[in-house]
C-alpha cells in the first residue's frame, strides 16, 4: 500500500497536481518531532519554512522526542506520531518494515546531489531513499584534557589509563551503552549484520569476543574508570575528569569547560590477546522521515525538506556543532576548522555502519554492560553466550 501511495505522490508530483489536494482556505496542520536540544532550532527552521511558503496557512507544533526514541514511540501509536520526525539511522530498517517512512519522491536528484553519498547510503533500502539526511555525525570519539594528556598518551587505553591515575583524574565511558561498548568487540573484528530472512546475526561471543569481554571488565576495574550519562562527563571534565567518549553533541560544553586545553582525536587502541587493537565505533546518520499516516504528504515532504537544506544544516552547525551532511556546509571553512567535526572525520575510517542494527541488539549488550560495570565475575563465555541469544532471538 505505501509503495502505491508513494507512486501515486510522485506522480502527482511530476504533472504538478500535488497542490491540488488542499481545498481553498485550508489550514495545513503538521506536527515535528526532534530532540530536547534541537527545540530552539527548530523554532527558528519553522518559522522561516513559513516564511517561504507564505500562499498557505500553516499549523506547525513542534513535540520533544529524541532520535534514539524515534521508532518506539511511532510504533505505539501510528497515527497519532509526528507527520514529520527526526531519527537515527539504525531504526530505519525497522521503519520501513512497519510501513512508517514515505520513499522520498520531491526533488529526489537535488536532494541526492547535494548531501554526501555515505549519508545518503545510510537512508537508503533496496535502493529506495526513505529519510532526508541531517547529519553526518552520529559517532563518537575521544575528548581529552591536553593538560593532562599529550598527543602521544591518548593513542593507547592503556597509556591514558595510566597517566589519570598519576593525575588522580578518571577516564569516561558508558559502558552500560551498547553503542559505545561496541567498540571492543567490533574493533576485536567481531561482526553484526542480518541473515537472508532479515534476522540480527551476532558473533560477539566467538573466541576474539571473549578477548573484546575480558578487555572491557580490566577496563571497568581500573581504578580511573568512570561511567554514567552526558551529565556526568560535560560536567567533570577538566576537573575529575581527562578523557571522554562521546560524540560532537557535547563539543560545546567540553570546549567550554577545558578552554585552551581542549583536544580531542580518534579513540585509543587497547590491549587483546597481549596485542594492541584500534577501537572501533558505530556510524551513523541522523535523518528526517515523513509519516505514511500524514494528512499532507506533500507538504510534510516540502517541511522534511526544509529542515535538512542546505541553509537549516549551516544553521544547526552554528547553534549546536552539528557535522552536516550537507556537502558545501561540510566543506565550509568553519567545519574543517572544528576540532571535534575533525576527530571524528578521523575515527570514521575505524567506524562499521550502523544501518543494520536491528532493536534486539541494545537491552541485551546494555544489560552486559551494567555487569562489567558491577565488577561481575561470572564466566566470560556464559555471559557472552546469554548475551548473544538473546540479540539474535
């Protein structure tokens, strides 16, 4: 049905009927769902998308959800999610699977032309482009404190390890998050993906897996190992704190709070099997879908649109740090000059897309997270063994 929808719109589209489906007088009423910290932005964004499209009258509200909680809240209730939504990339599978996303139809060539062709990768199944790309940032890296650290600690965990110790400092992970824990296993050369009939396939708990588990719990149980959410980390670096793996959300803060020693670069090697190994990360975009369920198809792809040009993605840069997808506000002066925007450039080529990791995959490696976190003494294997049947069902 949503494939016969997206047909019929595009061909609305090309013969240029598409604004005929709005009576005369009629208000267009379309709700947008983005993050907490993009609220501000998208104030800004809206009213401007009024301002060009002045011939129709708009009722535009804006909602609070966060792009990791993109999909579970669309999937409670369909109809009465956002007509227009932000949402991180790894959910779009899952997405389109239920029917949620419209393929993008409206000036498809220009859209495609003028973001990066990873990010357009990353919204696109079976060769069909379902979200408008937003950003090209959703990874992660390594804050430090130059007072602290040089550039030649920082290349290993175990050196940064060792040098917060001598400080009295710690170093900060969240490795009750799959996302960041991840980075062991993957960089161990462990693999995600999904099997012919579209189920999650996991190998985390093979020989290089258990290695990637052991390097994790002498992480945990290193006496300069600190863990918790944002707060924690924007919070006590440059006081506590001298190392952080976040991503470029938390730039602003950080540089604020560490001035003149402020530094960041790819993640650290760590020790596996007596050998020193790169750690990996998951990539990502961030992406804006329209709603299948929308009242205005047209308009709310002319919105999502809006929201993801060349002009919104300059402005997101300049309000919140945010690495664009967009190709000129990419190749601007101001983003290659981003320290933050550079560490991840640099961690990218260590990075495995995140695009089929499926849902399954984070209560299980959150819950073997909070037990290395717990100083958990269990059997390796079993842990990881429970872990894994548990991602692939």
């Amino acid at each position: 049905m949503k494939k016969l929808l997206a047909f019929a719109l595009a061909a609305m589209m090309l013969f240029g009927l598409a604004a005929s489906s709005l009576a005369e007088g009629e208000t267009v009423t379309l709700k947008v769902w983005g993050s907490q910290e993009d609220q501000e932005l998208l104030g800004v964004l809206v009213e401007n998308f009024k301002a060009a499209n002045p011939d129709t009258t708009w009722d535009i509200s804006l909602g609070v959800v966060g792009e990791p909680d993109a999909k579970a809240r669309y999937l409670e209730d369909p109809a009465a999610a956002a007509d227009v939504f932000a949402f991180s990339n790894d959910q779009l599978l899952d997405l389109v699977n239920a029917d949620a996303l419209y393929e993008v139809t409206r000036n498809l060539d220009a859209i495609v032309a003028a973001n990066s062709a990873g990010s357009i990768e990353s919204a696109t199944l079976d060769g069909v482009l379902y979200g408008y790309p937003m950003t090209a940032d959703n990874g992660y890296f390594l804050y430090y404190d130059k007072s602290v650290l040089s550039e030649e600690d920082v290349q290993t965990l175990d050196s940064i390890l060792a040098k917060a110790n001598e400080a009295g400092k710690k170093v900060f992970m969240d490795v009750s998050n799959g996302w960041y824990i991840a980075s062991f296993f993957l960089g161990a050369g462990c693999t995600l993906g999904l099997d012919e009939n579209g189920k999650q396939t996991c190998d985390f708990n093979n020989e290089a897996g258990v290695a990637a588990g052991e390097a994790i719990r002498a992480f945990t149980a290193d006496p300069a190992f600190l863990t918790g959410d944002d707060s924690v980390l924007t919070g006590g670096m440059g006081d506590t704190i001298c190392a952080g793996v976040s991503g470029t959300w938390n730039a602003a803060a950080i540089q604020e709070k560490l001035g003149e020693n402020y530094a960041a670069c790819k993640l650290p090697t760590f020790t596996l099997n007596g050998e020193q190994v790169q750690m990996s990360s998951f990539i990502g975009t961030k992406l804006i879908g329209v709603n299948t369920q929308t009242a205005h198809p047209v308009e709310a792809m002319m919105l999502a649109e809006f929201l993801t040009n060349e002009e919104a993605q300059q402005l997101r840069f300049e309000m919140r740090e945010i690495g664009p997808s967009n190709s000129n506000v990419a190749a601007s002066e101001e983003v290659q000059a981003n320290i933050a925007l550079a560490a991840l450039a640099e961690q990218s080529q260590y990075g495995v897309s995140q695009k089929y990791v499926l849902g399954n995959f984070w209560t299980p490696s959150e819950a073997f997270g909070l037990a290395m976190e717990n100083q958990s003494t269990d059997d390796m294997q079993s842990l990881l063994d429970s872990m894994v049947a548990q991602i692939i069902g």
